[in-house]
C-alpha cells in the first residue's frame, strides 16, 4: 500500500493505545529497525557518504539511550524497510506534502517510518556553525519516527523549531526519560565493571583521587559518569580503542590492589591475567623479573581456580575475593595465599539479608563502588548491594557482608546501552 | 532530473533557489495555525473569515508556548516565529503547554578517555 496514504506524525499508530498523555506511542516493537537514505533521495548539498554517515550517528545516538538498533540496510526491498530518508524539493518522492522551499518547513516525517528533507533548506555537517545541521534535524525526525511528539520544553530535541546547536548535540535527561517510557531501558549483563582510580595534584600541588566507572560488556565498554547520571557521550566504543594489549573481549574481571605501597592493576580472562600501566595505558609486557605477560592465574595467585566469574579487591582488609561457581575465594595479597578457611560458599561469606534472595552461584561481576561507597553484585541485569558498616552502624541486626534484595541494574546506572555492531566505531 | 550536458556536469545548472512564500497577513497565518494543529482548518479552504474568538485563542496559545506576549493580535513578533525554519510534523494539542524548563544537565566529566563524538 502507498505509504503516504496516512496523515502525517503525530496521529493514531498501529501501536495499542496506552501511552502517556502526551507522551507520544511506541511505534515499533522490533529490536533491530532498517533504515535506508533512497537513492532517488540523495540530497545535492552534501557528498552522499556524508549524508549516509549523519543519519548513522543520529540513529547511533538514539540507539544509545533506548534497547533499539538501527542497521543501514542497502539491499534488501524498499518496503521491507523500516524508516527510508530522502530529500527532495517543492513535490518530492511522491509525497503529498509539498515543501515550501527555502525557510519554514525544513523536513516532516511520515507515521510508517518515511522522513522527507527540503533540500532547498541549507542543511551542514555536524562540524559547521552555518546553515540548518542535518544531524540535530535527523535526530528530531527519527524522534518522531519512534513515536515522540513536538515539546516546547526548553533544551529538547523535540522542539518544533529548529534552533542553531551549541558545540555538541546530546539527547537530554528529559529526552532520555521520554523516549524511555516508549521503549523502556536498556537491561543487560555485565563481562565485569569496576572502578578506575587515577591520582592527580590539584593546583595546590595536593594528590587528589578521582576515579572513573567503566562496564564492560563483550568486545564493548562504556565510562559511566557517575555525576551526570548516564554513560558518556558517544559510549559504547571498542575495548581495544580504549584498553591497549587487553583481551579484545569477554573480560572475567579486572582487580586493582591498592595499598600505601602497592598500585597494581589486573584483568583476568580464562586461566591467564594481564597487568595494566596506567601510565603508558597499555599492558605490561613482562614484570620486574623479566617474565612475560599474561600469565597462568595459577602461578600469579596459588591456589585461585580459572577462569573466573569476577573478583575484587576488598582495600580494607587488603584480600581480593575471587568467584568461582557458588564458591569464594579469599586471597591475602600481602602473604600471596588464599586464606586457609576458603573456599567458602558465597551464601555463607555474603548471607541474604532476605531469605532466597541471593545470587547464589555465576556472578558475572562484584563491583566496588566508590561513588556509592559499596561492593554490587551483578547478575544478569539484577544486582544485589552488600551490607556496609554505614549500613550496620544504622541497623546493626544486619548480617556482615549481607546482601540486599536484588534491584534492577538499569534503576541504578542509566542509559547503559548497546548499539548496532556497525556504529560502534563512530 | 537536474539538467546538465558535459559528462562532469560542471555546467550544472543551479537549482533556482526557492523561498517560502513568508507568512505575512492574516491568511497565511490562519492557513500556519491549521496546518500545525493549532486551529481547525479555516472555513472554505482559501477564504479566510474575520478574525473570531477561536483564531484568537489559537494565537494566544501560539505566543504563549513560544514565550511572546499571549495578546491573540497577530503581531510582528508572532509573524516572525511562524517564519522560523520548523518541522512540518503538527504539534499536537496535548504539548501545547509543555513550557516547563528540565533541570538541565551539567556539561559532561572529561572522563579518564575524553572523547570529542
């Protein structure tokens, strides 16, 4: 059927009704959505790779805060197509709808997923400060696509008039929300997620901490910006563009043992471990005695099973816990043993607060928290918090080393989302 | 298809640049309110009736969400945001308030691997 023969956005869609008022419908109920710019569409103002290479980055950034991706498909069927992008002017790509040249109306998009550009508008790339930025106006297109009307509120993108961007175009908090109530968020496990501390001197020539959150999930990773809420812009990137000379994927853990006169930095992947130099950001090639890494976790910590759940490192009383199945592994860094008492079961080292609520056994990360002073289980996309002395000292009929009932990941680190394999190099 | 006749199509003709036609009388105005969800379409496509209650009302909302003085006259001002280049996607009704500010978020941590997208 022709594609046209509906009104445009933002009327009745295909999707049950339900939504919030106002808040827009849920358009598409696929995890992996095609878009295609029509050959009989390219614009005449931009190279078509610059043209191609927008619309990827404004689906990237969408895909970057909902549970969607968005695959260029080049080849198969136009119908089959989920969302087709072409310019055109005045009458253009059998379109009802008529631009008006020049000003006013700059682009409009269709309820089945079509976007029009007036390509008598002067649309640049992200990097000019002239003109209308083709990429601020895809994004706010696509947003209509997937189901977002106008909002006048200050800061959206959905805002019906276009207004020229500041350095960086980023979905805001708000948008974030909006679309998420559509699409919901993004849930997933974890290979392992920790944080990584780096020391500076301030201005006063004192050594100030700081740290960074990282989650690693397969070949990708995202930096969490604990202040901000939500992952950096432009997150998930390629572990090897980040981390030189580490397992390109599926990381066990990542340990860091930190003591007044010992800052070492390891990751674990199957039955070898790799040391990191923060300095020179890559890996170690060999230790002190001029032994080559990685090594067999056997010969570096005696006695610790491979490969690994995960593990961390506990600074206070200087062990790492290694996971292993449902069994833990207590490590004495300083006399490079496990303590004679492990292996013990994780339901006996860390007891539920709350009866069955535990992970029990294959937990794919423990992650101490330095934003949230606190060591998390993850499992899944669940986690469950284990007891702090802050917490004891409020409730002190609280189990040492208790954890918590389980909570959704996602309610707690936002918008840790993946992207189509294809944009992750953008 | 665009005209040219040498195999680099340098002698490309340059596509006449159209201009919107601007809005700029009552007419077109009302015809921009209609279009954009903010007005019934007027009466008689084409004729425009004498500025009534509804219009009126219309226009107020219009200033209103775009921060101009909800007067309902159509002023220069009002004129001017009409002609700014937009979405041709409607607003709908239930968006017409929707002026609140969001907290906006503090600019991003350079993290341990600043990275300009």
């Amino acid at each position: 059927p022709k594609r046209f023969l509906q009104t445009l956005l933002p009327g009745p869609r295909r999707q049950p009704k339900g939504s919030p008022q106002g808040g827009g419908t849920r358009a598409f109920a696929k995890k992996t959505l095609t878009w295609r710019l029509v050959g009989e569409g390219y614009s005449s103002q931009l190279s078509v790779e610059d043209q191609r290479y927008i619309f990827r980055l404004a689906f990237r950034m969408w895909s970057e805060v909902i549970p969607l991706d968005f695959r260029e498909d080049l080849t198969a069927p136009g119908a089959t197509i989920d969302i087709q992008l072409g310019f055109g002017r005045g009458r253009h790509l059998g379109c009802p709808r008529v631009f008006d040249g020049s000003g006013q109306e700059f682009a409009h998009a269709w309820r089945l997923g079509d976007i029009h550009f007036d390509d008598d508008e002067h649309f640049t790339p992200p990097t000019s400060d002239r003109g209308i930025s083709l990429l601020k106006v895809a994004v706010h297109e696509i947003g209509h696509v997937l189901g977002l009307p106008h909002t006048y509120r200050t800061g959206s993108i959905m805002q019906p008039n276009y207004i020229p961007q500041g350095p960086a175009l980023e979905l805001d908090w708000s948008d974030r929300k909006a679309i998420q109530k559509l699409y919901g968020s993004c849930e997933g496990s974890f290979d392992t997620a920790f944080d990584w501390i780096r020391t500076e001197r301030n201005q006063h020539g004192d050594v100030t901490v700081r740290f960074s959150t990282y989650f690693f999930r397969n070949s990708w990773y995202w930096l969490y910006e604990n202040r901000n809420n939500r992952t950096r812009y432009g997150d998930p990137v390629h572990i090897l563009a980040g981390w030189h000379g580490v397992p390109a994927q599926s990381l066990d853990a990542f340990v860091h043992i930190w003591t007044w006169t010992r800052d070492e930095r390891y990751f674990f992947k199957g039955n070898q471990y790799w040391r990191y130099d923060s300095e020179k950001d890559q890996t170690h090639a060999e230790d002190e005695r001029g032994k080559s890494y990685p090594k067999l976790i056997s010969e570096g910590f005696p006695g610790i099973p491979s490969p690994l759940d995960t593990a961390y490192y506990d600074r206070r009383k200087q062990f790492i816990y290694f996971f292993k199945g449902s069994f833990v592994f207590a490590f004495d860094v300083n006399r490079n043993q496990v303590l004679g008492s492990y292996p013990k079961k994780m339901t006996e080292v860390f007891p539920a607060i709350e009866p069955q609520n535990h992970p029990f056994r294959s937990i794919d990360s423990a992650y101490y928290s330095f934003a949230h002073k606190s060591v998390f289980f993850f499992k899944g996309s669940l986690y469950w918090k284990v007891v702090t002395d802050a917490d004891r000292r409020q409730r002190p009929w609280l189990p040492s080393n208790g954890v918590f009932p389980k909570q959704p990941i996602s309610e707690k680190w936002f918008d840790v989302c993946d992207v189509h394999a294809s944009t992750l190099n953008m | 298809e665009t005209l040219f006749h040498s195999r680099d199509r340098s002698d490309l003709a340059p596509p006449l640049l159209r201009r919107a036609t601007p809005i700029a009388d009552l007419s077109a105005a009302q015809r921009f309110l209609s279009k954009y969800g903010w007005a019934e379409a007027p009466p008689g496509a084409g004729s425009v009736g004498p500025p009534g209650a509804a219009l009126a009302e219309a226009l107020r909302k219009f200033q209103k969400v775009n921060a101009l003085p909800a007067s309902g006259e159509l002023d220069a001002a009002t004129l001017a945001t009409m002609n700014r280049p937009r979405c041709g996607v409607p607003d709908p009704r239930s968006q017409l308030m929707a002026t609140s500010t969001a907290p906006r978020t503090p600019p991003s941590l350079p993290g341990r691997r600043p990275r300009a997208r």
